[in-house]
C-alpha cells in the first residue's frame, strides 16, 4: 500500500516564542528526530510543509519533497492541505507533528500495518488514556481533510468519523510526549537545582529519597505499575496504589505525565511514575541517576544515563554499567563507595536482628493470590497463620512484630519474600519509619552526589 508521510513544521510555537522545532532536545534540532524516524519508514512518499526556510534546507539534506507554507498563520489546517496536494496518488496520509522526539519506528510500523488489515478505517495511536499523533487516514477522507480549517487539524474528522476509528495502543506512554514550551525543554532549562532520579521506590530506597529530598534535590521516583515493598508503611512505592502516602512527614504523590511530575515539585513532594524501563531518564535527562530497585542484578541501568549513575548493592561494576557502587550488605563494610569493582555477592541470608537472621524472613510456598489474615504491627506468635498464597497457608517462624507484610491482592510466585518479623516486641515503631540500613545507604549516596560535584567545580 502506498502510505505518504507528511511532517506539518509550520506551526508559530507561541508558547516557545521562538521557533521550537530548530531548538535542541538532547543535543539536536527537534525536528530532525522527526527526519530520521522518516528516514527508517517506508513511506511511498516523505513530504515536509514548513513555513521556515532553515527548515526546508534541512529537509533538502534528507532528500525530502518540502512544501513551502505561505500562510502559516491560518493555522495547521493550511499545511494539511498542502501535503495532500503533494501526494496524490496514495492509499493514506499519515500526519507527524514535529515535535514529538520520542516516537520510535516500531510504533509508526504497528500504525501502518493496522492500516494493512483495515485500509478503510482511520488509525489512532493511543498512549495511556490519551489519544496522540501520528494519526492515518485514508485517501477515501481526502475531501473531509481538505475541508478543514483553522488550527483543529483532523481531530474534527476523527469525531464525526468514530465509528471508523480504530486505536493502537501504545504501551511506551513516552513516545507521545511532545514539547510545547520552555519547560519541557529541561534540558535547556535548567535551573541550579539538581534533578535526580531513582529506579525503585522500595523500603531501601525510601531512605535515599527521603534523604536527597530534604536535602534540596529534585526527586523522581520510577517504579513498577504494582510494586511487591514487604516493609510498605515505610516505602514511598506504596504511592503507586494510594495515588499518595507519606513517609515521616515527606509525601510521596503518584504521578501520570510530566504536568503532573512538574506539580509535584513545585508543592515540594516527590512524583512517583511507572517507568520499569528508565524512559522517563531521556525526557528529564537528570543529574544523577540511582538504582534502587535492589534487585541483586543490573536490569537496564546504564553510564550513559547520567553524568552521575549510581548503583545499590550487588550487581553493578563501577566504571561498567555505573559510576559508583554502594555496599548495601550489613556489616562494617555497609554503605562503603565503590569506585572500581562490584559490591559483596548475595549471600540470600538476611541481616540478624534480635539474634535471628532466615527465620525472620517468610516467603511464598506456592504460586497464588495473597489473602492476608494479619496486617502490619501485628504481635504474632510462631505458628500462626498470618497470610495465605492461594490456598497454602503461610505461618509466622517466630514470636515477634509483624514489620513487613506484601500488599493483600498481589499475586505471588513461589519463593517471593512475602513477610518481615522483627523479634524485638519494642521495637513497633520501626514497622512505619525508614531503618537504619536505608539511612546509612542514603549518606553515602549523597556523599557520591555531593563529591562528583565538587569534581566538576
């Protein structure tokens, strides 16, 4: 099928009140991302409708047809129409707004070949809840198209046509993200705070970012859509099921777009937002960037990241896959910085509190469902049930306080650490407060933070 691609670059960026497309986003033009995602798609044709001469040089180096748009201030609808005169003889028009840098060709392949499968009907990628661009429609809508006016663009189409729309979804919310004033520019916006950001929200690094928090820093938190936190009183990724929580006085607050994120800070509490992958990290482009998620191994975390990439426990090499390394294993080494070589190995064996180690940790016998009989600061005796994985019940090892217990609801694999006993019948209090392992990891990453920027200085 003949599909023609066409980039509207005519817009008047009002908000910007400079022509946002030639500015940079990671250390290039805006709108060249724009340019080279066109360069990996096979389009029967690639047109470009600008308004704005550097623009249409740039398209030149690519080998696209420019369409040069002489009245800009009519709105998109003026370049819509024009890259449909400059394409003729296709089967659909596929629209791209210059501004969206994160948009990948796997996303416009996955748009293309719902074309394939329903050459009639108008495809719609949606990320999220939210309907975003590049949109296609086919050549059968070309009069509908040409009709419209002003700065609507096709929305109107999409509306009085519903019936005939069918919607992608796309699961990497980022990639329709699009810029549309200085401060989504970040990047180029900086301010002298320090933007960090922190891949996991569990009880350890609950420490390090009630820690950076309060020391002035910027903090993002991403986490999972459904975080498995044991001790989760003490643990902002609680936030990604109660929208909110707050850890001795410092909230966390769920977040879904960076609107939202932006808000955050400026109330001064911390956003939290599924992102396992780390794609947020190329939005904001951080300072520094802390792996958290204490997974004993390195899930996707990377030196390029960050100026600073900071790695918790074991599973990371400073000078590899991080900068720096922190001792996460309890003991006189805990908190050490690591700049060559990799933490302590996992031994599987839990520090030992009130004399146990093991027998205070309980995890799942069997694949299931959660269903909890006792809830956090429970005085529990050894031999009680306190929970259940589907129908295999779980019982405390020992006498002591419940101090962690898995979400009810959450379903477990077997092996899962499901539940936290502390001995210590005195000790009920730490069950809601971040523990002295977290806050001694937490100074010693912001020790590395503090000495990276001196080094710079």
């Amino acid at each position: 099928m003949k599909v023609c691609g066409i980039v509207l670059a005519s817009g008047f960026s009002r908000r910007m009140g400079v022509n946002k497309l030639l500015m940079p986003v990671n250390g290039k033009k805006m709108v060249l991302y724009a340019f080279e995602l066109l360069k990996k798609i096979d389009f029967y044709e690639k047109i470009i409708v600008t308004a704005y001469q550097e623009i249409d040089t740039l398209s030149g180096k690519y080998g696209y047809k420019t369409v040069i748009n002489t009245h800009p201030e009519k709105g998109q609808s003026v370049s819509m129409r024009l890259g449909i005169d400059a394409c003729p003889e296709c089967d659909g028009y596929m629209f791209f707004n210059g501004d969206m840098p994160y948009l990948n060709e796997d996303t416009i392949n996955k748009i293309i070949e719902q074309f394939r499968l329903n050459p009639t009907e108008i495809i719609v990628p949606r990320y999220g809840e939210r309907n975003g661009s590049p949109v296609l429609f086919p050549a059968s809508y070309k009069t509908e198209l040409m009709a419209v006016t002003g700065d609507e663009g096709g929305r109107g189409v999409i509306r009085e046509n519903n019936h005939h729309v069918i919607y992608v979804d796309i699961k990497d919310k980022i990639q329709g993200y699009d810029i549309d004033s200085e401060e989504d520019l970040l990047m180029t916006n900086k301010t002298k705070e320090c933007i960090v950001i922190i891949r996991g929200g569990g009880d350890l690094a609950t420490g390090t970012i009630h820690c950076l928090h309060q020391c002035g820093f910027k903090v993002l938190v991403l986490e999972t859509e459904k975080p498995t936190a044991i001790r989760r009183l003490a643990a902002f990724s609680e936030a990604m099921y109660d929208s909110e929580t707050a850890i001795e006085g410092v909230t966390g607050q769920k977040a879904d777009n960076y609107d939202q994120i932006k808000r955050c800070w400026k109330r001064g509490e911390i956003p939290l937002i599924a992102d396992e992958r780390g794609e947020w990290i190329k939005v904001i482009r951080p300072d520094v960037v802390v792996d958290a998620i204490i997974a004993k191994k390195n899930i996707g975390t990377s030196l390029t990241m960050a100026p600073l990439v900071i790695g918790l426990g074991p599973g990371f090499t400073a000078g590899k896959d991080v900068h720096v390394v922190v001792e996460t294993m309890r003991g006189h080494q805990l908190g050490r910085l690591i700049f060559e070589g990799s933490a302590m190995p996992n031994t599987g064996i839990p520090g030992v509190i009130g004399g146990f180690d093991k027998d205070r940790v309980l995890h799942a016998p069997s694949d299931g469902i959660i269903r909890n009989i006792s809830t956090i600061g429970d005085i529990v005796k050894q031999g009680d049930v306190i929970t259940y994985t589907g129908r295999d019940p779980v019982y405390a090892t020992l006498d002591g306080i419940l101090r962690g217990l898995i979400r009810d609801g959450i379903y477990a694999k077997k092996g899962l650490k499901i539940a936290d006993i502390d001995p210590r019948l005195s000790e009920k209090e730490n069950c809601i407060t971040i523990s002295d392992k977290a806050r001694t990891i937490s100074g010693s990453v912001l020790q590395a933070i503090m000495m990276h920027r001196r080094n710079r200085e």
